[in-house]
C-alpha cells in the first residue's frame, strides 16, 4: 500500500517526503504557503498533480493563518500566496492551475462581501477555501481512475510496457497516470511486464516507480535509462506510457528529461507512445512547445547521488529537468475526458470541451 501523500488539517498539512524514499517513510509539517512551496522546490513534495493538490491545500492554510478582515485585504492577500506558490517550480502546470483556481474563489468572495467581513463571513470563507482545496485532490483522484481505465483498454494482452520517471500514485492523490495505467491493465490480466527507467539525475524510476509497481505486484523491472534502446529491440516492448508536467495547446508535451529520447525511439521500432495526464495539464495559453518554459535545477543534483560526489569537483553541469516531445511523436494523449489521437489542436479542443 501506498502511503498518503498529503494529510490535511485545519492549520497543518502533512507532506510525505520523497527524498526518502524507498528507504524511509517520514513527514514533513508545514503550517503556511511559504513552507509548502519550499516542500515543492525541495523536491520533497513533487509529481505534477500532487504539487498542484499541495498548492490548493497551502493556500487554504495561508488563508486561514492569516484571516483576512476586509475584501481588500482578502484579494491583497491571495493574490500574493497564489504568486508565492506559483513561483516555486516554473514548469508543472497544474501548480499553476490550482494556485490560480484558489486565487478565483478568493476574488469572487470578496466581489461578493465587498469591505469588512462579518465573523460569519469569515468563517464561510475558510470553509469555502478549505472545500476547494479538498474538491481539487478529490478531482486529481477520480482523473486518475479515469485515465487508468482508458489507457488500459488501450494495452494489448500479454503487454510489455515501459515507463519514464514516476507518474504513479505517489504524483498524484490517486492511482497515478502512467503508472496507474500500467497498474489498471495489471488488474486486467494484461501486463507481461513493465520496465521503469531510473531516470537520472533525481532517480524517481528506480526510487519510486519500481517501489510502486513492486508493491503492485506488477511483474516489473528496472532499467538505466541507457539501457532503453536495447530492451525496446530485444524485449518485446509494445508500449510505452509516460506523464506529463505541461501540455502545449497542439499537443507537445513537456515531461522529465529522457521522454523525449523514448518517444524518438519508439518511433523508430513502431511503437505506441501514450502521453496520460490529467486535462488541467493541458495549457491552451501555450501555443506549441516552444513557449513550455524549462527548469534548470541545480548542479549538485547531478554530481550528487544521496550525498555522494560522483563527479569531480569544479566540473561544469546542465541540468534540465524536463524535455518537450512534439506532439508528432506522440500516438496518444489520455486524459479523464477521453483518449486523444491523433494528437491535434483541434481534437485537443474538442477533448476538452467535453
């Protein structure tokens, strides 16, 4: 069983750190929108759709630990923490999405209590800001289920599978995208095996994604990331399923680097290269994938693994965390509203005005 991700009080939320992980299962507490960010930025909390349900949740506390008295104060206020907790990673989407979808209810509550609150009014607020935050983990979670099945449907029997960085539960408040695909066709009786790459520099394959699909019980495997040519010609794999951290308007996706390199050889041997990620992933504001801004994380992140210097000292370092693939490589995107393909601007639109 997968442990909580995030546990929300009135005041508190809990974080798991994934930093630990497999080895540890530890907590972190954190009472405002500050700390939740610095969680994100850490990469304590990560996954794109668990740090946009982290955003919503720190929002809720950044309201309730300061309790605006005013509708000006209120707007001043939220539009500040939205701000704060957009500002910690630039590239996941749905961080964006949620921290601007709190920041909508907050301008329509004070729209609507224009001047000083009453003590009703502040108390309808904090129930309002703490509903919402809970509404969009409990839509993460049902996305998940759908996309689950969806893509599994989409998996021949006896499947091999391989998967990149982790997009499971343990990114999300429910089952996962990709993972959650495999994981969804695992209880149908059609997965083989699934290989998960171990996605250097962070490592989220070999900590997270095979710690999941183990705990699945999913036949499974795990690879280097250069390793995944080889396999792909030798092994029989017939699919490939990743996340994603921002889809453009016409379908180029932005996931963990490495995604891109998949989808190209996937190409190569024709194979199917599925794309499953929540509809709020999709950004309509992005015109194609050049406008997908890139992190670039630190330099100890790659000479570093869990405190260890494997490179020597004063070495110059890249470190894009993320790729984008052009949509031209992609034979599907998934989403909770129906399966993309192929993969346009205008069935993008349409998938989304269902």
């Amino acid at each position: 069983m997968i442990p909580p991700r995030l546990i929300f009080r009135k005041g508190a939320l809990k974080i798991l750190d994934q930093r630990l992980l497999p080895d540890r299962v530890k907590f972190i507490s954190v009472k405002d929108a500050a700390a939740t960010a610095k969680a994100t930025k850490d990469m304590a909390l990560r996954g794109a759709p668990l740090i946009g349900c982290a955003a919503a949740f720190g929002f809720a506390l950044e309201i309730r630990r300061l309790r605006p008295s005013t509708s000006a104060g209120l707007r001043s206020l939220a539009r500040r923490t939205a701000s704060l907790l957009k500002a910690a990673r630039p590239t996941a989407v749905a961080l964006f999405y949620a921290a601007d979808r709190m920041l909508n209810m907050a301008l329509g509550f004070a729209a609507k209590n224009p001047g000083r609150f009453t003590a009703a009014a502040r108390k309808e607020l904090l129930d309002l800001i703490d509903r919402e935050a809970r509404l969009v983990t409990s839509e993460d979670a049902a996305a998940c289920l759908a996309m689950g099945k969806l893509g599994a449907d989409l998996l021949p029997k006896n499947c091999v599978v391989m998967t990149h960085c982790n997009a499971g539960a343990l990114a999300t408040m429910g089952i996962g995208t990709a993972v959650g695909v495999i994981t969804a066709a695992h209880k149908l009786g059609k997965v083989k095996r699934a290989y998960a790459c171990e996605t250097r520099p962070y490592l989220q394959g070999a900590r997270l994604t095979i710690w999941e699909l183990m705990r699945e019980g999913v036949p499974s495997e795990l690879i280097t990331d250069n390793m995944a040519a080889h396999i792909i010609k030798t092994c029989g794999v017939n699919a490939i399923v990743v996340g994603a951290d921002r889809i453009a308007a016409n379908g180029d996706t932005a996931n963990k680097i490495g995604t891109y390199g998949l989808a190209v050889i996937a190409r190569h041997h024709r194979i199917p290269f599925y794309v499953a990620a929540p509809a709020p992933t999709i950004d309509l504001l992005a015109y194609d994938g050049g406008a997908i801004v890139i992190e670039e994380r630190s330099s100890e992140e790659v000479t570093f693994v869990k405190g260890l210097r494997i490179a020597p000292r004063g070495v110059k370092v890249r470190h894009p965390a993320f790729d984008v693939t052009p949509a031209s490589l992609i034979t599907a995107l998934i989403t909770e509203k129906g399966v993309i393909s192929p993969v346009t601007r205008e069935n993008i639109k349409k998938n989304l005005a269902k």
